[in-house]
C-alpha cells in the first residue's frame, strides 16, 4: 500500500517500491486520444501496453475531455484524483497533465481574442500545478503543434503556432519552477520538416491522427521521466530508480 507524506509542496504520494501504479492522465483532447478511431490515442495505447503480462502492471486511467481548457481541469481535478485509487483507502500514485491548446485559440479570427487571456491563463496553469502537486507527483505532456492551413477549427477557433508557443512556454517555466518534468512536444515536432509533422495530423489540422499517436506514444515511453516508472527490479517496478 502507498503512504503518505508532507513535503514542502504539500501531500506527496509515496508509492511502495516494487508494485503496480495508480495512474491518471487528466487534460484535453490530446488526452481522449481524439483523432485516432484506431488504436484510441496515445494514453489508451500506453494502457494496454501495461496491461500485456510481462509488463509493470500500472493501472491507467484516461479522463480526458474534448474541449477542456486549463480552468475545467482544474475544476474536476481533485474530484477525478478521490474516485480512481481503485482499492479502499488508496489513492492515484501519479497524475500526467497534459492541456492549455484550447486556452490559446483565439476567437472568430486570426486577430480575434485568445479563448484564455493570456495574464489569466498564467495564473490558471500556474495554480492547477499547485494544485496537482498537492495530491501526488506530476508529469506534464505538452501540445502537439497544428496545422495553421487548416484553420479556422469548427469554424470560430483560430490556432497559431505563435501563440502555442507562447502558452506552452509559459506552462514549461512554471512546471520547471515547480520541478514537474515536462515534456516539450512541441519543439520536438517543429524541429522535424513540415511534411513530417502534416503526415501526423487529422484533417482538421488540430488532433493527430493514428500515426500522430504513435509518435507521441514513441515520445511519451522515450521520456527519462516516464521511463523512470518503467524500470524493474526482480521483475517489478521500481518507481523510485532513476528518479
């Protein structure tokens, strides 16, 4: 069983060495896995990963929802973290965020407001950070970078890799401050030529598609922060290695 133990952040959930996890992931569409009628997304691949039998075993529950910006997060946040310890008594050992795309849209134009003010969308991400670390260790995914051509998205959201850079810079700094890894998934595939970033989008230019899911899969299990939770140890998970 976990325990757990006051830090300087507030509770922090101390999972016991060598056994399964409680794991939610809690955010957007890129969460829901969105885009990807084939295999579910990212975090519903990683799910069934842990699930095989020679696998760590980690229970993964996905609860992302469409549209979500960082203020509707924030407001299930802890209600989604008391209902997924699955055992009495028992809490999630680790939540993954992943939202703030929505928040940077901006409205009815190119030029038109951003969905989340920008001051204000500081202070949200900045709190549901806080708020996170409170319940149990985090990690961060970042946004997936769209397809500008596309847009506008449902006929009213105008996204831009401009002002996703902006807010995903914003969420990088305040999770560097607050020492949440966070994966930056963004740069990784504006790096990469357009062609190979436009083959991993649907054809509406913001989700990824099923090629998209697997990268960012790729991405996700490459990550020193998650692989940390993969290591084992006579065949169990050590969730402290490498941490």
């Amino acid at each position: 069983m976990q325990t757990l133990e006051l830090s300087s952040s507030g509770l922090v959930v101390q999972p016991k060495p060598f056994e399964s996890l409680r794991i939610i992931a809690l955010g957007d569409s890129l969460v829901y896995g969105f885009g990807d009628p084939e295999t579910g997304g990212w975090v519903e691949q990683l799910r069934r990963w842990w699930m095989l039998p020679d696998s760590c075993g980690h229970i993964l529950y996905n609860l992302g929802v469409r549209g979500d910006r960082t203020q509707q997060v924030a407001q299930r946040l802890e209600v989604e973290f008391r209902h997924r310890g699955e055992l009495r008594n028992r809490l999630p050992d680790l939540m993954i965020l992943s939202v703030g795309v929505n928040d940077s849209a901006r409205l009815k134009s190119n030029q038109g407001r951003n969905y989340t003010d920008f001051a204000v969308f500081k202070t949200e991400i900045a709190a549901l950070l806080a708020q996170a670390q409170k319940l149990c260790p985090v990690l961060f995914v970042g946004m997936v970078p769209v397809d500008e051509s596309k847009m506008p998205f449902l006929d009213c959201f105008y996204y831009n890799h401009i002002d996703q850079y902006r807010y995903k810079e914003v969420t990088k700094l305040a999770c560097q401050q607050r020492q949440i890894p966070y994966l930056d998934i963004f740069d990784q595939w504006m790096a990469r030529d357009e062609s190979w970033r436009l083959q991993r989008l649907g054809v509406d230019g913001l989700h990824p598609n099923t090629l998209g899911y697997q990268t960012l899969l790729a991405d996700v299990m490459n990550w020193e922060a998650l692989a940390a939770y993969n290591q084992k140890a006579n065949g169990k998970i050590n969730p402290h290695e490498g941490v």
